[in-house]
C-alpha cells in the first residue's frame, strides 16, 4: 500500500490513560495492513527529552516557564530528526505525546495557553488525526501506581483533573475523544477504524 503524503497520528491524555499501550497496538495494525509505520514518544531520547525525564524525578524541581522551555526544545529536536523526515518519506508516524500535552500540562499550571499554542506554530507539523484518551484522574493514577519510571513531576490528583478538563476542552476537525475506561481492544478498534478512514484518502 502507498500513501500520497506521510501521516502524522497523536495518542494524548492524563498519565495512566493507556495511550502508550494503545499507539502500540496501532502501530501493530498498521504494519499488518502493509504500511510502512514508525512510532515516536515525547518526551524523546534526545538531550533535552533526557535531561525533562532526569528533573522529573524530583517533583517541582523545574518552574512551569522552565518546564515549557524544556518541552519546547524537545519537540524543536524531535520534529527536525524523526518526524520531519519521517514524513518526508510517506510513513505512517505514530506519536505518543505532542503539543497538546503542554498546552494541558503546562496550562494547568498557569500558562496561558493560547501562548503555549504560539510558540509552536513556528515549527510543528500539524498532526492529520489526534486521539485524545479520557479517563477519570484517580483511575489514570491507580492504573500507573506500580510503574517504577512513573513521571513524578505530573503525578498528582488534583493537577491531573486540572490537565484532564484542558484535554477534554480541545476540539477541531483532526481531534476525536476516546472514552479510555472502555477495554483496550475496543478502543483499538475505535482509534483502527478512524485511521482507516484517513488512509483511505491518501492511498494509491
């Protein structure tokens, strides 16, 4: 199968959400069905992806501005090494995290986020579909609580119901709302058959 144009597919939501599990199991589908896909996660391997996941272990050790500096750095690098190219070459790109996570994460802690939307419009490439997955923030938490590399900066309750509102508050044309309490598998179905119906209009 050959696609006109690379695509870019996002997994967001809260921490615990399965949206990790769920751009694997996409990937999967995918590559099942002939194209030729890679998958990406943000925060990246690179420097700055490294040094978010180093400050995170020690809760509040990072200011939110210093945090949104970070993060932006970050995806500069991993949008001009992997996702750039990537597309360039017509592959499926699954990525597991995007702007849209700083504009909840880093907006539940005060930064307007109509500004955290400027500073990226210099340099991300518009994703052609966004999965949002929702889920209660106690449950998000109770699913991660033995996870020993769990993110210390954004573990909290309350600031993830603050992050969950931000996410349930996003809309456009590319962005559909998954109800992530559903089972894995029938959210995979939901999230493939979406898919699909992108890939439609760019295949040969």
């Amino acid at each position: 199968m050959s696609l006109h144009k690379g695509l870019l597919i996002v997994l967001e939501g809260i921490d615990g959400s399965g949206k990790s599990t769920q751009a694997e199991l996409l990937l999967e589908y995918l590559r099942r069905r002939g194209l030729d896909a890679l998958s990406f996660r943000e925060p990246s391997a690179g420097r700055w992806g490294k040094e978010i996941k180093r400050k995170a272990r020690r809760p509040d050790s990072l200011t939110p501005e210093q945090e949104l500096d970070l993060f932006l750095k970050d995806r500069k690098e991993n949008v001009r090494r992997n996702l750039e190219p990537a597309l360039r070459r017509r592959k499926v790109v699954v990525l597991d995290r995007y702007f849209y996570s700083t504009i909840a994460y880093q907006g539940a802690k005060g930064i307007d986020r109509q500004r955290i939307r400027e500073l990226h419009k210099p340099f991300v490439i518009e994703p052609d579909l966004v999965f949002i997955l929702d889920l209660v923030a106690r449950k998000g938490l109770a699913r991660i609580k033995n996870r020993p590399d769990k993110d210390r900066l954004f573990e909290r309750e309350e600031y993830l119901v603050k992050v969950r509102k931000i996410f349930r508050s996003l809309k456009g044309k590319n962005i559909v709302h998954v109800d992530a309490s559903a089972p894995p598998d029938q959210i995979a179905r939901k999230i493939a058959a979406r898919v699909s119906r992108c890939i439609k209009k760019y295949t040969t």
